[in-house]
C-alpha cells in the first residue's frame, strides 16, 4: 500500500501541508481542521509533520462501537460522517494521537489519504511529505529524539 | 462434524467473537448466539435520547448480518443453566443448546439505590435499549430531572438531557463527582464547569426515599432540603449478569477468573467483556473492567481462539472518556495510583487540566481535562494512551512531561513510541474493515 512517507529533515515548517489539507478536507483553508499537524522541535528551529500511520490494528475502526470506521479504496481507515455519532471512543482508543473531533459538527475525523490523491504530499514544496509504496516506520522518532534531547540538556527542560 | 461455538450474550463481546470467528476460521463451524435483545450498542444510546440518530442507528448486528453470518438465533432468551460436564446450556423457554465450545458475555445490569420509592413510577435506569426508550418518553422540555449518580455512566447522558431543554440536578451520595474515574483536583474543575453551565450539583447528599406527590416525584434525603422533579434517572452503579451461572463450576471472583487466552477454569468455556476477570495491562492483575474497550477486545481475542488459533491477551487498559458541555474528560490506566510519581498541571485561563503518573519513566496513568474544540486535548488524549498502553521507556523525557504536562507531543515522538506502536496487533494481524468478514454462502 501507498503510504505517507515524512522526512523530517526537509520540513521548513511552512505549514502548506496543513493548508492543503483543510482545504481537500473541508473546503476551506483551516488549518485548525487539518489532519496533519506540523510540531516545532530544538525551540522552534526545526520541524516536523506529524499524521495518521494507517496502522496494521485500526484501533480506531476496531474500538468503534457502530462499524463508522472502514478502510477506503487507498486502504486508509476512514470515518463514515452518517454513521459516526461522535462517542469519541476512537479518539481515546488511538495511541498516536491521529483522531480528531469537531464539536459543530460532533463527528471524529481524520486523515483519509485523501482517497489516494493526499493533498500535503502534492503541496509540499520540499518533498518532506512523499507518497509512496513502502513500509510504513516511524518517521520522525529518531529525528525527534535528536532534537529535542538537545534542547532538554541545553535549555528550559535540562533534568538529566 | 463442524464445531459448534456457543455465544451467550449479544452485546459488544459477543458480537466481535462472532464476527472474528467468521474472520478467522478455516474450515465452516457453527455459531448459535442466545441474546436477551436484539444487538445493539449502549454506547451510542446517548445519541437516540437526544434524537440526534434514528433508533435503527443503535443496532449493532441486524437479522441480515447475523443471517450473512451464518448465526443461529434465540434472541428474546436468556441463558438458566450451563452444565459444563456435559456442555450443554439450558434456557429460560427449557430449549437445550449443547455445544463444542462456548462464550459466557451476558454483561451487567443497572442497579438503584436500595431507597423506598426507588422501583416506582417516574423512576429510570438508563441501561438498556428499553430503559432508553422509558427515559426517552419521560423527559419534556422544561422537565425536571434529577439524576442519582455522578459517575461515568450519569454523564454520558447529561448533554442529552439538556439539549432536550430539561434543567438537570445531579445527587451524589460521595463527597465529589465522578469518584473512580478522575482525581478530586479535576472533579472540582467539572463541577465548576457544569455550576456554570446551569447544573445544579448536590455531592455528599443520602438519599432517604422517593415519594410520588401531586404528580410529581419528591426525593427525601438525611439531612438535607427535599428535591421535586419530573423525572428521576438512577445511575447509581451496575452489577454483572452472573447469577444463571452459580453452580456451573466456572470459578467467579468479582467476575468469571479467566486465563489469558480468556478462557475460565472451564477449558472449553471462555468469557469476555462485563462479566470476565482478566488481565489488567498495568497491575497484571485479574480485573473486571466493564468499559466497551475491553469488551471489543476480548471478544475478537475469544473469537479467535474459539476459531482455533492461538492468541494471546496482553490484558486490557482502563480507559474512558465523557464530553460534557464541551468538556473533554478522560483518564486511563493507573490514574487513582497514591504510591505513583505524579505531575499535575492546572490551566488558569481555561479549564484544562492534566496529571500524569510514573512508575520509574514509564507512564502508567492519566487524567485529562480540556475544551473538546481544542485539538491538543484529542491529540494528547491518544497520544498519552499510547505512552501508557506501551510503557516506553521516557528516560530524560519523564522530566520534561513532569514539568510540562500540556506539552505530551515531542516527549511521545521523541521517545520513538511510533516505532514501538506500528507492530502492536491485538490478534497477530491487521484488522479487517467491520463490512469485511465472510458471509456464509
């Protein structure tokens, strides 16, 4: 299956992936409604987008208690709007932290692979979002660690 | 001959073992579910009291799935006896269903304040599609409505109540709300939030008896001014559906003990859900959960062994989460924990709160307060879920999350959880989508 690939190191933090995702997502540009989320490390010098692995479980789809979460033709995990009754079950069920919850609307929702045709892979300027055939890793894990531990010895958070 | 699976109880449990057995099994077995109802969810009743789904929407497997399934049926009847020895289970009508293997998953029953008047007209439990379809007929706009009970089950009905423009009082018998499921910290932040969003909340209150008068109901209390209202709903706890079994030979503690394939000390009688004891993913000790997670869990890890593989249950992680006026209020795992190194964090400009427990630098529990609009409080609500379903080791990130409890993201990414997320299956495989498993042919 075709995946999110990210690569951390390339991300300027411009923030188009979550533009363009709001936009395909909900017709407007709000990047509040994105589902991919760009987070800050090493106090704001680098960045990095974070979304949806499409993991092997589902533990959004398995702990939805009426089948609202299905997989789609990109073989992403994907909210039924007409069946989600918004229990917010998946969004406490999900340990990477990928469901969202709008309270107008009182659906969850999240990212959908844009049924193929991501919109924050097309929109990058730098590739560090790409669309690929590949096994799907933990992306920025390592990036993160490097980061953000230089920032815990040097500054604000320094324990250890 | 095909082996015939025996499913007692139609609810969350029972219908993802049947479900995962069609899923799993090689060759065609048989599958006779005993239900006292028809399939549906209680999670989702919240949404039928407040109309904001059709009543068909509740129902979980409808007589065309279980006909696509392949299920054999006695809906409308419970479950009497089971004699293990002969594997044989008899029935409320004295029909006798014998079977190879069989799933005990009758769930619990809501149960009221042991109070004169609390069995009488005016008053509800909120438990059952019936009991929903009472409460349902009973609240008006402008309604009344106390409900006894200021646990999980209570406030997964409050946004209803009052989008149907019913005033709500909440009676509470302990000193504060929701006792076992958040700290007293959080429970005075809800309390707040609820007083200022025209609750009326009276904690500490002994309930004495409940009186009809003029038409309406009076609730008496030890020491304490009268309430009338319209309508009275009894939240006041639940108890497992267990007396049928007494006798059987299946060991029951504080639920029916079971081993970590979930099978009791009956080898070929398994349970699941409301009525199993199982393993606690932190204590690793036996435990009755009675959320829907660990139904859904154990019934598809059932499922799969009653399909003949071999899957073993890692135990199940307490979990809940409730919206209340736009309040998101969740906590997991070991959150009540007074020997745990913990780290709380409270918000002055806005109702946000958080406490985070330790054991050495693995997260081992949480409580979760914030604004349901606010996405870092559904992103951290799963990200801190998955710290604590994992045990990553935190190492230097422990000290980050103690002195910045709002900032869960780069201490779960940097601490490579994803990387330690992507393998974890609960039956050794990907799931399937739920329109996915096989029909019968």
């Amino acid at each position: 299956m075709r995946v999110l690939k990210i690569h951390p190191e390339k991300c300027t933090g411009c923030l188009r992936c979550e533009l363009a995702c709001s936009y395909t997502q909900t017709g407007t540009f709000q990047p509040a409604k994105s589902v991919i989320r760009v987070s800050p490390f090493e106090g704001h010098t680098s960045y990095a987008p974070y979304t949806c692995t499409q993991c092997a479980e589902g533990w959004c789809m398995t702990a939805c208690p009426v089948g609202a979460i299905t997989i789609n033709a990109a073989g992403a995990k994907d909210v039924l709007d007409d069946t989600c009754v918004g229990c917010k079950l998946c969004t406490i069920a999900c340990p990477y932290g990928t469901m969202f919850y709008d309270p107008d609307t009182r659906k969850a929702f999240k990212c959908n692979l844009c049924g193929g045709a991501p919109a924050c892979a097309e929109a990058c300027p730098t590739a560090a979002i790409t669309y690929e055939e590949t096994a799907t890793l933990d992306w920025l894990g390592d990036f993160a660690h490097e980061r953000t531990a230089r920032v815990l010895v040097g500054g604000r958070g320094s324990a250890s | 001959m095909a082996t015939r699976h025996l499913i007692i109880g139609g609810g969350t449990a029972g219908i993802n073992a049947m479900r995962t057995i069609r899923e799993e099994e090689s060759t065609r077995s048989e599958i006779t579910l005993v239900s006292a109802e028809r399939p549906y969810s209680r999670m989702v009743l919240p949404y039928y009291l407040d109309r904001s789904i059709a009543e068909s929407h509740v129902f979980t497997a409808t007589a065309k799935v279980l006909a696509d399934w392949g299920v054999k049926t006695h809906l409308g009847r419970r479950a009497a006896a089971l004699d293990a020895k002969a594997s044989v289970c008899t029935l409320d009508d004295g029909a006798k269903v014998e079977y190879d293997d069989c799933l005990i998953a009758t769930g619990s029953s809501a149960v009221r304040a042991p109070v004169p008047g609390a069995d009488g007209p005016g008053v509800h439990s909120f438990w059952t599609l019936d009991e929903a379809r009472g409460v349902i007929a009973a609240i008006k706009p402008g309604s009344h409505v106390v409900m006894v009970g200021a646990g999980f089950i209570a406030f997964t009905i409050l946004n209803s109540i009052l989008s149907l423009g019913a005033t709500l009082t909440i009676v509470e018998l302990a000193p504060r709300i929701l006792p076992r499921m958040i700290d007293d910290t959080g429970a005075k932040l809800v309390e707040d939030w609820l007083t200022k969003h025209g609750v009326t909340i009276r904690t500490g209150a002994r309930l004495a008896r409940i009186e009809d008068t003029k038409g309406r109901k009076r609730l008496r209390f030890a020491g304490a001014s009268d309430i009338a209202c319209d309508v009275v709903i009894m939240a006041t706890g639940i108890k497992t559906n267990l007396d049928w079994l007494k006798g059987a030979g299946v060991t029951i503690n504080r639920g029916i003990v079971v081993d970590d394939r979930l099978r009791s000390s009956v080898p070929n009688v398994y349970a699941a859900g409301d009525v199993a004891e199982g393993r606690d993913l932190i204590s690793g000790k036996g435990d009755v959960h009675a959320i829907e997670p660990t139904a859904q869990e154990h019934g598809r890890v059932v499922g799969s062994n009653m399909a003949g593989k071999d899957v073993r249950y890692r135990g199940s992680l307490i979990i809940n989460i409730v919206e209340v006026c736009h309040l998101d209020v969740a906590s997991f795992g070991a959150w009540d924990d007074n020997r745990a190194d913990a780290a709380a964090g409270l918000r002055a400009d806005r109702p946000a709160y958080r406490k985070l427990l330790f054991s050495g630098d693995r997260l081992t529990g949480a409580i979760i307060l914030g604004r349901s609009g606010d996405i870092w409080t559904s992103n951290d609500v799963g990200m801190l879920k998955g710290l604590v379903q994992t045990g990553v080791a935190l190492g230097r990130f422990k000290e980050h999350l103690k002195k910045h409890p709002f900032d869960v993201k780069p201490a779960f990414i940097a601490s490579r959880t994803t990387h330690t997320l992507l393998p974890e299956t609960i039956l050794g495989r990907p799931s399937k989508a739920p329109g996915d498993t096989p029909v019968a042919v």
